[in-house]
C-alpha cells in the first residue's frame, strides 16, 4: 500500500493505473481522502459529508475490479457540486430555503458517474443557487482558497471564486480527486482559475440538466472541475451523453475524449480576441494571456488575431436573461411543494415570509430584478432587447469561427480576490464574468486551465473557447498549455496550514 500523501498525488489517470495494478485499493484511495477532508475542514469544502457513503462506494470498486471490470471512473473519490440531486443525500442548493431536502431522485450526471465507478466523499460547497463568483453568497458560510499570497504572514483567506468554488477548492486542496461543477456564466471556469485546477464548460447541451436545481435553464451546463486535462476529458466523459429527461440535452454522440487529447495543435488555427480587455487590463494577466499565445504557437499552431466586437455588452445581457430564467425557476420554492416553510396569517404572507427568510439577500436582488425585466413594460425594453443582443453574440462567434478552430483568452481579470472584497457592490462582483459570459450566451465550449502565478503567488487560467461540440480540439490546446505551463500545484497539500 502506498503512503498516504502518494495516493493524494495522483490524478485520475494514474489513479486509475494504480487501482488496476492491485498497487492500492479503492478503499485505501477512498480513505486517504477522507483523512485529507478533515485536514482541510477549516476551508468549509463541504456541506454535507458522506463518509459511510464513500466507504460503500469504494468496496463496490474495489468488488467490480476484483472481477477486472473497471469503468472510467471506477473508485475515484469525487465531491458533487451541492446543487446535483443525490437521492437520499441531502441537496441544499447552498440556500436555507433547501437546508432540509433530501431529494427522491438522482440527477442524470450523478447517476452517471456513479454508475461509471465514481466514489461520492460529498456535497461541495458553492453560492446560494450558484448564484455568485466568490461563495459568500453560501448559506453554510463560504468555501476558502487554499491558495494565499505569498509573503510575509500568512495573507488574508481568499475566495475560491464561485459559484462551484467549493468544488474547485477541494480539488487544489487534494479534498476530492476532482468534483462536478455547474456553469451558468463562469461557475466552473472562474473558480478553477482562481484555485489553480482545471474547469471544463461543456457544449450547453451536451450533459443534462436533469436533477440539477435550476438556475438559469437556458445557460445551465454541469461540467468537470480535475487537477489535469486529462482528468477533466476522463471524467467528461463519464458525465456526457443524450438524455431523454433533458429536453435540451443534445441527441450528439460523446467522443472519447481521452483518445482527443493524443491529437496535439499542428496546424490547429488559434484566436486570439483583441476585445477581452478590461481597463486597465492587469499586467500579470496580459503576460500570462501573451505566454499562453507563445506557447500555443510553440506547439505548432497558429496564431491568428480576430475580433468579437459584440464582447462588451455580453456582460448586461448575461445578467438580464440570467435574472429572468431565474425568477421564473424559483419562483417554484413557495413553501408549499419544497423546501422550508414560514407560516403566515394568509396563503400570501405565508409565500412573502417563506422567500423572505428562506433566500439570501443576492438571491432575492435577482429575483427582483429578474422579475422587473420580464414585466409588462419593461419586457421589450430589457428582456427582448437582452435575446436580440445574445443573438449577435453568438453571431460574431460563428463569424469568428469560420476563420479560426478554438478562441484563447484570459479567464478572468483578475486572480482570486479577499473573500470579504466585492460584497458590498454586487457591479463589481459581476464584473468578473466578462470573459466567461460569451461563451455562455452562446452555448460554447469553454475551459479554464492554469497558466502560472502571479507576482504575488496566485493562480491564473486561461480560457480556451471552441465550436459547439468541439471540446475536444478545446482539450487538445489546452494540454498543449498545461506541458508547457508546468503549472505547480504544490499548495494543493497545504491544506491543513489554514
Ligand atoms: N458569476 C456568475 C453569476 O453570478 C455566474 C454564475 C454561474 O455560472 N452559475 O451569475
């Protein structure tokens, strides 16, 4: 048997070889997890723990390779975003209004892994409703970046970006193996870049939607967060796939996404969007963009300047059509069929008290304002206008796309920031998902994977775009970037020093 700080280092994909080596069993794998989950407890990881599940989970691995059938995900311990139905394990959506619900059924992507071999460790942290980029909007109190500035003393807790920031830092934290996240408008990228790990959005469409509590039904995509790209195409795979429950879920067949990344980027024709500028635009973050360019170049592709000039109003676009889908999903929470309820004097009382004390502050503001741009007179002016516009974003990606394979940009424009920064100014927490919401708008794939460190010692990701359904040339460039990276992940075992 291994040591236990040997087991934690391994990705999925050696993970996998060990297992199947007889080297460790998924027990002792499972196990060297748990131990680091009480190690990193002062990060609030987790909502809910599920140790004798993962126990269970790990000696039906270890029966199903003793016979020698392995599936892809065959013992790996994995936490799931909290907004992922698990039937029979609490699912809270990070929202008082959920903090009892235990849901009847399972959601096609848990299921999936499950039945793929996966070991649930538990139900990862995240923004109430995955409403957010920075966790604070949770519940059950935020999830903490084990990552710090570098320098003297030990640096203020930062936030793990959101909303699956619970998912991506218990992936830099070696608290789960990798982890589910949802995407809406950044939610697996953003947080991927801020922990260090990599967060893959897939097509909208390509891993259903069913059983994973909604927030914004046009632009929702669960996804994986892993250490690797090679861990991301593994356990995309596992989760991908047609789903007859999902009505948007895309009749497409899943490529073998771990074969994709042999491909390399020869000849590969590389975009690089001249309007994924902030301003001003950090300097780390335009060096680390400029490093990506090289390296992609130095892999054998090429490199092409193009422009996607409808990038701007992406961002009140996004938080229109986003607010609007999500008044209409929550206004299902009325105390009557889920969740909590507050009595009142009257069925009406009754409704206000149960959303007044069952949401938090960030979800009740989107509720409003989501609200307000779908009622009678405001209607044309904001959410028709937001559809037209979304049209045009999507539009300036197709032009863009006859020219190029894949689009590389920064992730975010910033690393990760203080966790008690931005929350007093909800506009500057939504400024950092610029360059995430386009490609949600348009239903693209998008990933993050790590570039290096800022002068202070944080991570930065960069974004890697391409054509509906082609994560797999998304893939590619993005390993291309990872080798020559040499991203190190080392804090990763620095959990326990919080
Ligand atoms: N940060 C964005 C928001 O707050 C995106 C959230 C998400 O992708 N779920 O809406």
């Amino acid at each position: 048997m291994a040591d236990l700080s040997e087991l934690l280092a391994l990705g999925i994909a050696d993970a996998r070889d060990g297992l199947r080596a007889r080297r460790f069993t998924a027990r002792e794998l499972t196990s060297a997890y748990l131990a680091a989950m009480d190690e990193a407890r002062a990060l609030n990881l987790y909502i809910t723990e599920t140790p004798e599940r993962a126990l269970a989970d790990a000696d039906l691995a270890d029966a199903r390779l003793q016979a020698g059938h392995a599936e892809a995900m065959t013992g790996m311990p994995i936490a799931l975003k909290d907004l992922f139905c698990t039937e029979g394990v609490r699912t809270t959506a990070a929202s008082r209004i959920l903090g009892d619900f235990m849901p009847p059924y399972e959601s096609t992507v848990s299921g999936k892994l499950r039945a793929a071999g996966a070991v649930l460790l538990g139900k990862a942290n995240q923004d109430e409703f995955a409403m957010g980029s920075s966790n604070i909007t949770s519940a059950f109190g935020p999830s903490i970046n084990p990552w710090r500035v570098t320098g003297a003393g030990v640096g203020e807790a930062l936030t793990p970006g959101g909303s699956s920031g619970g998912s991506a830092a218990a992936v830099a934290a070696g608290a789960a193996i990798a982890a589910t996240g949802t995407d809406t408008g950044g939610s697996i990228r953003q947080p991927a870049a801020y922990c260090g790990v990599v967060g893959l959005k897939p097509t909208y469409g390509r891993c259903s939607r069913w059983g994973v509590i909604a927030f914004a039904s046009s632009l929702d995509q669960p996804g994986p967060i892993a250490r690797s790209v090679e861990d991301a195409a593994i356990m995309l795979g596992a989760m991908a796939g047609h789903d007859p429950k999902d009505s948007t879920s895309a009749a497409q067949p899943v490529p073998d996404f771990e074969a994709a990344l042999q491909g390399g980027v020869k000849g590969m024709c590389v975009g690089v969007p001249k309007d994924y500028r902030v301003d001003p635009m950090p300097p780390d973050v335009e060096a680390a963009w400029a490093r990506g360019v090289e390296m992609a170049k130095a892999a054998g592709a090429e490199i092409v300047e193009v422009s996607l000039p409808m990038t701007k109003p992406a961002l009140p676009t996004y938080y229109i059509v986003a607010l609007a889908e999500a008044s209409a999903n929550l206004a299902r929470y009325d105390g009557v069929r889920y969740g909590a309820r507050q009595e009142g004097a009257d069925l009406a009382e009754m409704y206000a008290a149960t959303r007044a004390e069952g949401f938090g502050a960030e979800v009740r503001r989107r509720i409003l304002i989501g609200t307000y741009v779908l009622s009678a007179g405001y209607y044309d002016a904001y959410y028709k206008k937001a559809q037209r516009v979304r049209a045009l974003i999507a539009q300036d990606f197709s032009t863009a796309f006859q020219s190029v394979d894949v689009l590389l940009t920064p992730t975010a424009p910033g690393p990760a920031f203080g966790l008690n920064e931005k929350t007093e100014d909800p506009v500057a927490m939504y400024l950092n998902d610029v360059f995430t919401v386009p490609a949600s708008l348009a239903g693209l794939p998008a990933m993050s994977v790590p570039i290096g460190l800022t002068a202070s010692g944080l991570p930065l990701g960069l974004q890697v775009i391409g054509r509906p359904f082609d994560e797999a040339s998304v893939l590619r460039l993005g390993r291309a970037i990872e080798d020559a990276a040499g991203f190190d992940r080392s804090p990763r075992l620095l959990a326990g020093g919080v």
